[in-house]
C-alpha cells in the first residue's frame, strides 16, 4: 500500500511518469523504498532545497507508524 502512495505521488511529479520504477522491500518492521526515476526527473522529486523528498519521506514515515513500522526511502536516477 505505501508503496502505491508514494509512486502516485511520485509520478504526478515528473514530467515522465512512465520512467517511475518504485520497489519496496520489507526487512522486519523496517519498510525501504526505492525511488528510480528518469535522470531528468531526479531533480523534480528532489525538489527546490529538497521539499519535495521531505514531504515523500513524512508521508511514507507516517503511514508506516501508523502500521507499526518505519520507513527508509532513496531516490535514484536510473
């Protein structure tokens, strides 16, 4: 589920959402997602000073406490 949030999220975005790839892997208690984007769209998911991962990271931090876990979350270009 927080997998699917965080790609919705995502693709709006950038300007090529078909190039959003988001892997999840849960490790214990400890959800990590991956973020692969477009090279160009890197910085659209970065965001000016890095609101824009910020509010991704809140977001997938409290959904995951809500469900009794934490949340580790990376962009990469791909």
């Amino acid at each position: 589920m927080l997998r699917l949030l965080i790609e919705f999220a995502v693709k709006k975005l950038v300007l090529n959402p078909s190039k959003v790839y988001i892997s999840e892997t849960i490790d214990g208690p400890r959800s990590i997602i991956e973020i692969r984007v477009h090279p160009d769209d890197v910085g659209k998911v970065i965001g000016k000073e890095g609101r824009s991962i910020k509010a991704l990271r809140v977001l997938a931090e409290s959904v995951a406490t809500s469900h009794g876990m934490e949340s580790i979350l990376d962009v990469l270009g791909s």
